[in-house]
C-alpha cells in the first residue's frame, strides 16, 4: 500500500527563478555600483582624506604662516617711513649670507610684510631669506619645505613619496570618478531604501542621509577637482601633454619673444617656484642679455621699475640673473586673475625688455587650464571661490568620516566578512556601460591599468570558498 509522501518529503513546489535585477546574490545594476562604490572608498577616501586636509591648508596658507611665522613674516611700518630700495636688501641678504646664491626676490604683498629673497646653499638646499623692507636688516630665514604649508604642498603633490606617491594620487583620483557616479547612481535610486532604513533604524539612517546628501553637493565639485588636478600627475598629465605637443598645443606656451638664444625654461630658473610662476609659464624660455655691457648695469629696482611700466601685478617676483649674460625675469603672478599672468625679462645691461610673454600668448589649452589652476587653488573668484573651496574640503572630510562609518554599522559581526556589498558588474549584457568602462580606461590608463588588476583577482578568488565569503564574491 503506498503512502502519502510526508511533509518532510514532498516534494518544494517549483519557484520561478529571481530576475537578474532582484537576485539577492547581486547581478543587478544597484548592488553591482553599490559594490564599485564600495572597491572606489578603499583607494578614494584614504587619498582624498589627505588632498581635501592638505589643500585646505594651503588653501588658508596666507593666514597660518604671518601667525607661526610672524617674526620673520610681520613687519612694522613706522608712520611716514619710506622702504629702502630691492637693490640695498639684496645687498643685506648677500652681506649675511655670503655662501649662498640668491636668486630671487618677492615683494611684500602688504605695508606689515617682509621681503622675501630666495637663495641656495652651497649643499644645494634652498633656503627663504625675510628682510624688513623699511630697515634693510635681515629678520632671519626658513626651509620652504618645512612650514606647515610647505609640508602640506608636498603631501597634497605626491605625499612625500616621489613618484609612486604621485601614482597612488592619480590612482585615487581616477577612482573619485568611479566614487563620484556610482555615488549619484545609488544617491537616486535608493531613495526607497532609505526611506525603509528610516522606519527600521532612524540612527543608521540619519548617518546614510547625511553621506548621501554631503555626497551629492560634494560630487560635482569632486569631479571638477580631479579634472582640474590631473594636468599635475605623472601618467595621465604627461601623456596628455605629449597628445597635445603632437597636435600642435600645449599645456603650457611657448615664449616665442625669448627663442632666439634660450638659455633654461623659467621653472628651471628658480628653485622651489611653486604658487610663483604661473603654471603656463614654468616651460617658457628664458633669453640672454643682449646690450652693451659697458651701459649702466641693471638692478632689482630696475626691473621692478619696467615690469611696472608693462602693468605687471604686484606683488611681482623677480629672478636674478644666472651669469653674466643673463636676464631679469620680472613675473607678475596676477594671484587671483589668471588673464593677467605676464612676465618680462630685462636686459640686465640698459635695463631695456628683452622680450614679454603673458596670458594672450598662451595656446587655448593652457588658457584652459591655467583657469582651472586658479579654480581647484581656490583663488579665481576671490572670496566666493575660497569660501566654496573651504566649505568643500570640510564636506569632503565629512563623507570620509561618514562613509566608513556606515561600513562599520552595517558589517557582519563575527562572520569573517568585509560586508562588501554583492554584487557584479553587468558588462556582458549591457553595451552602455561597456563602452563607457573601456572609455574610462583608456582615457585613464592608471585607472585601466586597475580595473584589470580588480576584475583578474576576483574571477581568481572566486574559486575559493573562503574567499567568495570574506569577500562577499558571488559564484
């Protein structure tokens, strides 16, 4: 006599297989940019945590160090006292230094500010020399590289590490791009979720909201950033000025008034020149003095004097001349007007303008670019650019805290697991998206060169149970 099958045998009834945008394994668009979101946070944060700290201070470079420094940076300026002329501080610099090398001088950019000479020691080390403009005595000196902004260019540029310092933050800036899509992706479709969170845990999602809304003001400024900065990084700014060269144009200019005898480009001229030549200038050649050596010898003053007569802004940095066939490189820096950057080298024999090379001169690229210098350094549109600079470096630092915060919320406890969120990449069945992945990495080859490396370990470590567990791999 055959029974019933038992409950405990009955066969399930047969359930329809999950659509691939609802399998909870994650082959859906959502979980799989949530997951991209997730491998960007683990390169971004830790890079744009230390660029949005580091920027912020340079940013504010010009009120920390008259505070830390303000004996050496802070002048009092006697009522009716008239400055002692450029010609007689450098004499007073070359009379307490007489080892050293000065090559250049910047002008006080307020009556309570120093002069700033620049020399070189003979050990090759460069040194900032402060003289009081209105006595003409030396105040004392600093290395350039170890003030507190000083510190904060080196991080910001390739964090003291050299070359793959300088890798690794065009790596993380590569991957903001990814942070900065997949961020508004999930921003406007996971309104829903977030809605639910709110009704279940209004503690874990006050801090989801806050990530979100912080990430959606702070996405479109991230990317503006990234573009911005790219031109300074060793892979994607050297390749993109070599396309450039090849089609006629350049990130920087050519200084077509100085090619007749060159002697070294402007950057090479001056040593630590960071935020004193214009970026477009640093690869503009640098002429030889052409007159009578027997005419009157031209001084500092003198071509302050021209650069003046040229409309050069002020505070103007003037290069000494290298030899004795050298120029006078006066540059006016124009701080927060990029269209009025110009810099005039003057015959150090008569005092006459060699030649003259500004921003009309500059190719449409590095018009371009030089405006998008000025933008990311926060100092195009004055007071509007600093205070939206500042309050999106603060924001910047807010979605580093927040972001791993809610990492740390929502991970399993005591499961071995990252709490990555699963989910894969749809690429195959998605055209869009595939195109728009191997755009991204060719036009970025470091972030090309990482995708590989990311999609290769995981077909790897899918093979093993553990790691598909720890990882949150689906099969």
């Amino acid at each position: 006599m055959l029974k019933d099958p038992t409950p405990d045998t009955a066969p399930e009834p047969s359930r329809p297989a999950p659509s691939p945008a609802r399998d909870r394994r994650g082959t859906g668009l959502f979980r799989a940019f949530w997951r991209w979101h997730f491998y960007a946070s683990v390169v971004v944060i830790p890079t744009v945590f230390v660029l949005a700290v580091t920027g912020l201070v340079y940013l504010f470079r010009f009120q920390i160090e008259p505070v830390v420094h303000a004996d050496l940076l802070r002048v009092s300026a006697p009522a009716g006292a008239t400055p002692v002329t450029y010609e007689e501080q450098l004499e007073a610099v070359r009379r307490a230094r007489p080892a050293d090398t000065v090559v250049s001088m910047t002008e006080p950019a307020a009556p309570d500010q120093s002069t700033r000479f620049t020399v070189t020691t003979p050990d090759e080390a460069t040194r900032d020399v402060f003289v009081d403009p209105y006595s003409g005595s030396v105040l004392g000196s600093l290395d350039p590289d170890t003030t507190i902004s000083g510190t904060a260019v080196r991080l910001h540029a390739d964090l003291m590490a050299g070359p793959v310092g300088d890798l690794f933050l065009e790596l993380g800036a590569c991957w903001a791009i990814v942070m900065a899509v997949t961020g508004y992706y999930l921003f406007f479709r996971g309104r829903r979720a977030r809605l639910r969170l709110r009704r279940k845990d209004p503690a874990a999602a006050r801090l989801r909201s806050t990530h979100a809304w912080t990430g959606f003001f702070v996405g479109a400024g991230l990317l503006t950033l990234v573009v911005s900065g790219l031109p300074w990084t060793g892979v994607w700014g050297a390749q993109a000025q070599k396309l450039a060269a090849a089609t006629g144009t350049s990130f920087w200019g050519e200084d077509h008034g100085a090619l007749s005898d060159p002697t070294s480009t402007l950057d090479e001229s001056l040593p630590h020149s960071h935020g004193v030549i214009p970026w477009a200038q640093e690869k503009s050649s640098v002429p030889r003095s052409t007159g009578d050596p027997a005419r009157s010898v031209a001084n500092v003053d003198t071509a302050v004097t021209v650069g003046e007569q040229r409309g050069l802004a002020h505070p103007m940095t003037v290069v000494l001349p290298s030899d004795d066939t050298g120029v006078y490189s006066a540059i006016g820096y124009a701080f927060d007007d990029p269209g009025a950057e110009r810099t005039v080298h003057v015959d150090r024999y008569g005092g006459t303008a060699v030649s003259e090379y500004g921003y009309d001169d500059y190719s449409p690229l590095a018009k371009t670019v030089s405006h998008g210098i000025a933008l990311h350094e926060g100092r195009h549109f004055g007071v509007v650019n600093m205070t939206l600079t500042t309050l999106f470096c603060l924001a910047v630092i807010a979605s580093c805290v927040t972001g791993p915060a809610m990492w740390w919320r929502r991970r399993p406890a005591r499961s071995g697991s990252l709490g990555a969120p699963r989910g894969r990449m749809p690429v195959a069945t998605s055209p869009v998206l595939a195109v728009v992945l191997v755009l991204l990495c060719v036009v970025l080859p470091v972030f090309g060169a990482s995708v590989v490396v990311v999609l290769v370990a995981e077909r790897l470590l899918r093979r093993s149970a553990r790691a598909r567990r720890v990882l949150a791999l689906t099969p």
